[in-house]
C-alpha cells in the first residue's frame, strides 16, 4: 500500500489540469485512467484541432440546474488564462469564428501542453488501472485498484460523462458520487445529431445527406443559436442542430429558419413581379444548392412559375423556409455526443473549491458535475476552470 495526498481519476482534460496545477503547487499527485492513453477526447476534438477555449465565455453560454455554480470558477481562471498556457507552451492557434480558439496544427499539441506541465511538477500517471473499491478513512480516503491500494487526503473525481464509451467514457463518476450521498441528476446526451424516422422527412435527409445549409436560425423551448445545418442519413447535424440538442427534450418540435437573412414575404413577392415566369425551384437554387432547390420545391411547394402562386401561396412559401417545424424521432445518443447534460447536482458541492458538502476531501471536476457548455470551446474552459478551482484546494 502507498500514500499520495492527492489522488485523481481520471486523466482527461480536467484530471490532467488538475493534476498539473495542484503539483505546481507542490502537492504529490497521483493520477490514474483505467484507459490506454490521457486525454482520449482532447485528441478527437475539434475535428483533430482542438477548440480548446472561447474568446467571450459568459455563464450564460452553460447548462446547468445550478446557474450561477460556474461563475465563481470561471471568473478565476478565465479563457485568458489558458491562452496565456498555450503562448507559454508556443502552441500556434487561430480564431475559426464567434471567438472559437483551435489549434493551427493537431490536438495533440493541447494533451502534450498538459503532459508536459504534469511532468514538470512529477505528477505519477498511472494509465490501464482501475478502481475497483473506494473507502472513506479517517484520514482521507483508501484505495483498491488493479494496481495495487492506495491512500490520500484528497481524491478528486474526474472521470467525465458518458459521451463516445469507446474513448473511456463511464458510469464511475456518479456511482462514486452515489457512494457518497450525492444527488445525481438525469443524465442525457448533449450537442448531438438528431434522428429523423418520419419517412418524407427521412428521404429528405437522406436524400441530401452531406448538404450543409450556413447560417441558419434553429429554435426550441425558448433558445436559438445561428450557424450550419447538415443533412445527414440519419436526420441533422452541424453546430446549429448540436446547440440546439442540448435544450431539447423528446417529443419537442425544434423550427429552423433556413434563410433568417433574407425578407421572404418582400422578396419573393419582388421576384414574382420581376420574374414571373421563373420557376419557384429555380429561383430557390440561387439560396441553395440545386439538388436541394429541386427537392424543396417538388415535395414542399408543388414548383411551377412564380406567376401561378397567389399571394396567400407565396406567404406560405416564405413560412415554411422561415419555420420548418419538425419533431425529432430522437438523438444519435452517447455514441456520438460531444457531452453528457446532468450529472453530479452541484448544490451540493462547493463552487468555490469543487469539494463536496457530504465527503469532506472528495471533489468533482470537470463533466462529471451537472454542468455542460455551449459548443465553441465551452466545455473545455469548463475543465480547465473547475480543474484549477480544486487545485488550489485539494
Ligand atoms: P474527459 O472525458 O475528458 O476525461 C475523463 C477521463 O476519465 C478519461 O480519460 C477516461 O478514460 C477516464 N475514466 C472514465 N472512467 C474511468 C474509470 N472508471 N476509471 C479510471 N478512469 C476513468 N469540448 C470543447 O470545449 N471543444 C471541443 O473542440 C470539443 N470537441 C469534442 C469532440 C468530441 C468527439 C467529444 C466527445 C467531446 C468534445 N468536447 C469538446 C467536449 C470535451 O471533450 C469534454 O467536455 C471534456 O473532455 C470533459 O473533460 P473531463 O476531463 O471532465 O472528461
């Protein structure tokens, strides 16, 4: 049996912040993954690249049951802060857009960052070990794994949600939460694909598969977010339908705008009078591709020349480019989940050291925590921020 004040499981993108900051503050970590490698999902995300931070993170742009539980967090170890991580470390990156940071080169370069800040500080990183048993003791807590028993004082859960299981992802978080008296709250996949099974709307999808739609609004219960769509065999993607996820419930309809730029009602009267013997799927290939046009408007408007609508008719054109309402049969799940919605309620954990309030010395960090961003780079500064809470704590 040996000793390690701090114990972290997890080695993903906050177990391995955590770790990095808490022996840069000279505490001895132990850091243990049951996986092969750290960082599984810093290496998958941002499509290879990494969207490790936001210029502009706001509350506002987190899920939570608990609100304000991430201001405190956030306000101390802001995005700012982790920019000047990645400058010290001369990692090049870029602006995509709406403040989104990406690597200019690979993810890996954001996992070696914190690879090479846990090296510096001694961090011992244990990789294919798994806990098999947790006990509360008098001085901190014991314990069992396939490496072996160990003991701490502090033990910091990080071991996420359960988005992408073939990265790591697993239940452990909550059942230790659970061990400890932690209220858990429902879980759901979030900034996920949704599924279309209505089978006019699924030959739609299908049929389009890979056709992205820029710039669309996407709305539901109240939230709306402007960015792309993408068809694809099994329903939608692209950012706009992945924000849009995360506030949607089964059974709600979502609506899409598919050209907020443009006055409808204005303009189609205006191509009527200009060009009344142009037909309506032709005038619609000049706003989307032409496969696309043709398809709108055979299954949706009947496409004949523009002269032949009634004004009535035209109106209910622009309604239906401007709202099409659709009821998802569901989403694509945890395989394919950027994150898990739910989780550890966080009245119950200190927002400003990320300790819980029923286990003295435990604490919870990262996606575990009922806490989710917005897609952008969110949920990253999320992980560097409640990491480097604990941190300055355990
Ligand atoms: P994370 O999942 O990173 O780490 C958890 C670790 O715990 C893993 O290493 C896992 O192996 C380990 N673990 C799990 N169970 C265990 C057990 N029983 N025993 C021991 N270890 C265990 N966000 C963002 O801001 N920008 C982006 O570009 C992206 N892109 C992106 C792409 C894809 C494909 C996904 C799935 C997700 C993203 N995200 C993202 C979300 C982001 O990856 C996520 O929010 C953070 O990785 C969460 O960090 P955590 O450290 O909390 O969990």
């Amino acid at each position: 049996m040996s000793f390690s004040p701090v114990i972290i499981i997890g080695a993903g993108a906050a177990g391995l912040m955590c770790a990095a900051q808490a022996a840069a503050r000279g505490r001895q970590v132990l850091l243990l993954d049951h996986a092969n490698k750290a960082g599984k999902k810093i290496l998958m995300s941002g499509g290879g690249r990494c969207n490790f931070t936001n210029l502009y993170v706001e509350p506002g742009n987190f899920l939570s049951h608990n609100a304000h539980f991430c201001k405190s967090a956030l306000a101390r170890y802001t995005q700012w802060d982790f920019i000047g991580l990645v400058a010290k470390h001369g990692v090049p990156y870029h602006e995509k857009k709406l403040g989104q940071l990406f690597c200019d080169n690979k993810s890996s370069d954001i996992l070696e960052l914190l690879l090479s800040e846990c090296r510096d500080g001694g961090v011992d990183l244990r990789l294919e070990t798994n806990v098999t048993q947790i006990d509360k003791t008098d001085a901190g807590y014991h314990l069992t794994t396939s490496a072996g028993s160990f003991d701490c004082e502090s033990l910091v859960i990080a071991s996420g949600g359960l988005s992408i299981p073939t990265l790591g992802a697993s239940g452990f978080g909550y059942q230790v939460a659970r061990q400890f008296g932690h209220t858990l709250l429902p879980t759901r996949a979030g900034l996920v694909p949704f599924t279309i099974t209505e089978p006019q709307l699924k030959a739609l999808c299908t049929e389009l598969s890979g056709t992205s739609v820029e710039d669309c609004v996407v709305s539901c219960n109240g939230q709306s977010f402007k960015e792309n769509i993408l068809f694809t065999h099994r329903g939608l993607s692209g950012p706009a339908i992945l924000q849009i996820s995360s506030y949607w419930q089964p059974g709600d309809a979502i609506s899409i705008n598919l050209l907020p730029h443009l006055d409808l009602p204005e303009w189609l009267a205006t191509q009527q009078r200009e060009r009344p013997n142009s037909e309506l799927k032709t005038l619609l290939a000049e706003l989307f591709t032409k496969k696309m046009a043709g398809l709108l408007a055979e299954q949706w408007f009947a496409s004949r020349p523009l002269r032949q609508y009634t004004p009535a008719e035209l109106n209910e054109v622009a309604a239906q480019l401007a709202d099409w309402t659709l009821v998802p049969a569901g989403t694509e799940g945890y395989r394919t989940a950027e994150v898990t919605l739910g989780g550890v309620d966080t009245r119950e954990v200190s927002s400003k050291t990320m300790e819980s309030q029923k286990s003295p010395g435990l604490y919870f960090i990262g996606e575990v925590l009922d806490v989710s961003g917005h897609l952008g780079g969110f949920n990253f500064q999320w992980a560097w921020a409640s990491a480097h809470a604990a941190a300055q704590y355990v």
